[in-house]
C-alpha cells in the first residue's frame, strides 16, 4: 500500500484541518462586500450621487458574485480549486484595484461591481468544495467554518476600512485593499487541493441512511421544473432581501438622521463601526445556528422562524417612524436580527437543495440556487434607495419587507417541501 499523503507535514486526517483555515482566510477578504454600508457614505460624496445610485455597486457586486457561481461550479471541476481560487483572487484584486481608478459612479459600478463581483463568485466555489470533500464525515462543519469568515469579515474589516477612510479617502481605500485581497487570495488559493478519488477518514464509511438518502438525482434541468426548486429559491430571495439591504446601508442608518426635520441620528460613526462588526457577528453566528435548527425541525420550520424575525424586526424599525422617537436599543435588536436571518438562509438554502434534490449533482444546483440571494441583493437595493430618494427616509424600506416577511411565511408553509414523487426524473 502507498504511503498516506500528508499535508502540511501532518498526517491527511490533521492537516486537512489546515485546508478549512485557509478556506476561511478566503472568505474574510470575500466577505468585504459585507462592508459595503461603511463606504457608502463616501460613495455619494465622491461621486455626488443619491442614495440609489450609490447602492448600486454592492447590489450589482452581490448580483454578480451569485450570477457567476453556477458557472464558477462547472470551472472547478475542469481545473481544480488551485487554478480556480487564483484566478478568481486576480479578477477580485483587479475589480478593487480599477475601482481607485474610477471618476465616475459608472465606473465605479464597472470595476467595484462587476468585476470584483465576478472575483467573488470564482473564489467562493473552491474553499467550499475542498472542505466538503476533506470532511465527508463532518461535510456541515467544515463548510460552516469555512464559510463563516465571509459573514464574519465586517468582524476583523470594519476597524480597518474605518481607519483607511480617516487617513486616505475613498479611493485609496479601495486601492489598498484591492492590493491585499489580491495577494492574500491568491497566497492562500495555492494550499487548495482536493483529495485523491475515494479518500476517506481511516475507519469511516458512509452511513447506510445518509448512502439511501436520496434515490433519485436531480440534476438542475430536472430541478428547475419542480415546484419545489421555486418554492425554496422565492423563499431565499425574500429570506435575503432584507439582510442584504441594511447591510448596504447599515453604517447610513445608523449616522444620518432616520425621521424628518433634521432629528438627531442614532450613533456617532465610530460607534456604528463597532456595530458593524456586532452585526458581523450576527450574520456569521447565523450559519450554524441554522444549520443545527434545519437538521432538527426540517427546512420548512426554519425558513418560517427566519420570516417571522424578520417581520419582527421590519416592525421595530417602522415603530421608531409611527412613535417618532428613535431607539438604539430596537436598532440594534432589529438590524441584528436581520443579519442573523440572512446568515440563517446561507445555511438553510445549501442544506435544503441537498435535501430535496439529492448529493449528486449538489454543487451546481446550488449554484443555481444561489441566484436568488442575487435576485434578493437587486432588489433590496431598489427598495431602499427609492424609500429614501422618493420618501426622504430609509426606514420606509421597512414597509415592503415587513409585507414580503408575510409572504414568504405563506409560502413557505405551502410551498417548501420535497419534490413529489411524480416529479422525479426519469433514470
């Protein structure tokens, strides 16, 4: 028999552990979009835009991070997650980097959204992948940890673009932390690797309820016809939408006024830094909180839990318009419980699609899932800035999701629920 491959220099079943951490790494410059709400601010003076137009770049950025992902799947097994995760550290650094280069919002949207939007999408697929297949055995740890450095990026970043904003303006920013996320992706791109085919964990084999649990495989053309693949992607873009939208403009919310005639705001900015990075917390915590809850009581219950937080919180943002009296304390519990939900949905979606569509052909029909955390992103961008550029305050963004919260609870009670059987491909 061959020598066991070590990694690291540890035997596999040790040094793979190596291979989450750096998936991990990954995420924490990925997850910057998460960042957004911080800059925004200095989005709209720069470029002199309203509150719409400078959303736009993080809502186009989210848009095509999850746009791109389907084909990023596909990318990954023809090139490996090596060649995968450097190319997509290069597209992610270039977008950051063309971004200090922009004298105008378009093109700020080209090179902040697009490109560096795309950078995400390639690099998201590759740390995922290798952890799932390293941990066959722990397949929901591994990935949770792995993922939960892009939810909990505002963590570690929101001191550091707080500092860089201070000292050297919007668009050196941008420049140097382009720089760093291109180095940093790419350094730790090259630890990627999948194992060889058949690797398991020494004295491990599938369980026999996990090898039967799905008899039939959906691949995506087969998905996408099923009532269920669209009960579960309408009820992850509502779930998305909200979370999404205050983390666009969570530091605005927090430091500009929130009612009419000028009253006074809630935090100063620094404050609403360090929220930001409580936020963070939230979001990432979110991921296995979910995930546990999901295995527990079924998709169904755990994306009605999440509709009902969100209708709550939508609820504590509106009382400070209906009381006309602002409360730090509702904010927090509110915009926290939204980034909670949507880091509950990032759970909910990927464990849900494996469920009712089998763990064949997972991977990309996630990615087709994934759109509609891009269709969540959009939407929540229009949604706020036209409540602010057309009513004057941000808080009547809170009207549409509070409706919506009521929605997708209703559809999820009808809606969510395994693909009949007489909709199972034929073999």
């Amino acid at each position: 028999m061959a020598e066991e491959k070590k990694l690291f220099g540890m035997p596999a079943e040790k040094g793979r552990w190596m291979l989450v951490f750096f998936g991990f790494l990954i995420n924490l410059c990925l997850g910057s979009v998460y960042n957004y709400g911080l800059i925004r601010n200095s989005v709209e003076t720069e470029f002199g835009v309203k509150a719409l137009m400078s959303l736009l770049p993080n809502g186009i950025a989210l848009g095509f991070f999850a746009g791109i992902f389907p084909f990023s799947g596909r990318i990954l097994e023809r090139i490996g997650p090596r060649k995968l995760g450097i190319i997509g550290g290069i597209v992610l650094g270039a977008g950051w980097i063309g971004a200090h280069f922009s004298g105008n919002i378009a093109t700020f949207i080209l090179t902040y959204g697009v490109i560096a939007g795309c950078g995400v999408g390639l690099c998201y697929s590759g740390p995922i992948a290798v952890a799932g297949r390293w941990f066959p055995e722990r397949k929901g740890l591994a990935v949770g940890l792995t993922v939960a450095g892009f939810g909990g990026s505002p963590v570690v970043g929101a001191q550091i673009i707080k500092r860089l904003l201070g000292s050297y303006g919007l668009l050196d920013t941008v420049l140097y932390l382009g720089i760093a996320f291109l180095v940093l992706t790419v350094l730790f791109a090259f630890f990627l690797e999948f194992p060889r085919p058949g690797w398991k964990p020494a004295g491990w084999n599938p369980p026999p309820a996990a090898a039967a649990s799905s008899s039939v495989s959906y691949n995506s053309s087969a998905m996408v016809k099923t009532a269920s693949f669209w009960g579960l992607f309408l009820c992850f873009a509502i779930g998305s939408l909200a979370g999404l939208m205050v983390i666009n403009m969570a530091g605005t919310l927090a430091t500009k006024p929130l009612l009419r005639d000028g009253v006074a705001v809630l935090y100063a900015a620094g404050t609403a830094t360090i929220l930001t990075q409580i936020f963070g917390l939230f979001n990432g915590g979110g991921r296995p909180l979910f995930g546990f809850i999901t295995d527990r009581v079924g998709a169904r219950k755990a994306a009605m839990a999440t509709f009902v937080i969100i209708l709550l919180a939508s609820v504590g943002m509106l009382s400070m318009v209906w009381t006309k009296h602002l409360n730090g304390g509702v904010y927090i519990a509110s915009i926290g419980a939204l980034w909670l939900s949507l880091g509950g949905w990032l759970a909910i979606a990927p464990a849900t699609t494996t469920a009712y569509f089998g763990a064949q052909y997972s991977a990309r029909n996630y990615g087709i899932m994934l759109l509609a955390y891009g269709v969540g992103a959009v939407a929540g961008v229009f949604i706020a800035g036209y409540a602010k550029d057309i009513f004057g305050l941000y808080l009547y963004a809170f009207y549409p999701t509070a409706v919506l919260a009521v929605v997708g609870f209703i559809m999820a009670w009808f809606l969510l629920k395994p693909p009949k059987k007489t909709e199972a491909p034929q073999k």
